[in-house]
C-alpha cells in the first residue's frame, strides 16, 4: 500500500499518494474531478492550480453550451 498524505497551503487542500515510478498521483477531496501528477509538494500545489484552471474553464464552456440548448428548445 501508498503512502497518502494531506496537504493544503492554506487555499487548496490536496491529497497526495506515492506513485510506484517516484512521485505522488494528486487529487483533492473537494473537487473529485482534479487529478494530476508531480514529482515534489510544490510542484504538486503548481500542477493542482493548473488543473483547477483547465476545469473551470471546461465547466464554463459546458454551461454555456447547456444553456444555448435549453433555450433553443
């Protein structure tokens, strides 16, 4: 089994697992869907704000696309 740690900086709270090739496997238990990789804790925090970006600019296009369905209907 992995070792797992909790981490947060104080903004973002991250889970960090050691991944068998070296590293840790990222996540976060406020945001399911935020998953990425790194080799060190800050990278970790640099890589988790980078995907947090890409998901909401994802999530914004999503709702945009929603909407313009609904009201064409």
């Amino acid at each position: 089994m992995s070792k797992r740690y909790t981490v947060t900086d104080g903004k973002l709270l991250l889970t960090l697992e050691e991944a068998r090739e070296g590293g840790y496997v990222v996540t976060s238990p406020i945001d399911p869907e935020l998953i990425t990789e790194a080799e060190t804790v800050s990278e970790a925090f640099a890589n988790a704000r980078d995907a947090l970006r890409s998901l909401q600019v994802s999530r914004a296009k999503l709702l945009k696309k929603l909407a313009a369905t609904s009201k064409s209907r």
